[in-house]
C-alpha cells in the first residue's frame, strides 16, 4: 500500500508488515461503514460512536465513563445526550444506587442504530470467516481490543 511506513521491522517480520497493511485496509473500510451508518441514520459521527460505546455492554453507563470513552469535557457530553435525547436515541434515568447522578439507557431506536452495525459485522464474518478460525478470531480480537486500551503514551513514543 503506497504511503504506508513499513516501520523498523527486519526481514523475519516481513509477514507483520503485511498484517499490518491488511488491519489497515480493513480499519479505512471500517470507517467508512462507520461513516455511511452515520449519514443513513442522520447523525454525525461521534453521535454514532456514542451509541456504539453505549450498546457495547447490557450495562447502562454515565455521562462520565461516556465522556472518558470519546475523550469529551462534561460541557460537550451535556450536549451531544441533549442532542441525542431529543432524537430519541437515549434517555437519561436516575440511579438507583446514588440519586445525585444518572445512567444513560438507549431506547429502541438507540438499540437499532447498533443493531445495523453488529448486523453489518455479521454478515461480513459470515462471508469471511471460516467456520473452524471463529475461537481463533475472538482470542486474536479480544487481544487487540486489550492493546487497543493501552495507554497512548506507548503508541506516541513509537515502542512495540
């Protein structure tokens, strides 16, 4: 792929250099699906990536692990949840266990917007992935999400 910095890798890890062009081709088209579920549901991309973190888990979460995740100040999460809020995408409920804070609940149609991308996911592992690589892919994918939550810090100095 032109324009893509091979790294320091020596011979022996020619193959890595290879993976690595791959995940990166794969991440460009990730992305634009990203982007195309996004303009198809008329919202913008964080908007997307909110509802995306906020359908990750069965768990409800707070504005501030939500504002942790997307790297936002409280001001800006206040407004992307109204914004949210007001599309019907979410609702803001009360904690049950601390009455001064609230959890975030998407509503069905929260649910639908992330229902379309995990059903996108779907249909691309079905037509990609053999039958027999499947517990290979979720022990290879669960490890990359581990060292995807790395701090930055690792990343920024170049180290691997």
């Amino acid at each position: 792929m032109p324009g893509l910095p091979k790294g320091n890798l020596g011979d022996d890890d020619r193959s890595l250099d290879d993976a690595v062009v791959a995940f990166y081709a794969a991440q460009v088209e990730h992305s634009h699906l990203i982007q195309h579920l996004a303009v198809l549901n008329d919202l913008n991309a964080v908007d997307l990536r909110a509802l995306q973190f906020l359908g990750a888990t069965d768990e409800d979460r707070t504005p501030k692990e939500l504002g942790g995740y997307l790297e936002m100040g409280t001001g800006a999460v206040t407004a992307l949840l109204d914004r949210l809020a007001r599309r019907g995408f979410l609702d803001r409920v009360r904690n049950p266990d601390d009455r001064r804070s609230v959890r975030i609940e998407l509503t069905v149609d929260g649910f639908a917007v992330v229902g379309a991308l995990r059903s996108a996911y779907r249909r691309a592992l079905k037509r990609s992935l053999p039958r027999e690589s499947v517990e290979v892919f979720i022990a290879f994918t669960e490890r990359m999400a581990e060292e995807f939550r790395a701090p930055i810090a690792d990343e920024v100095d170049g180290s691997d």
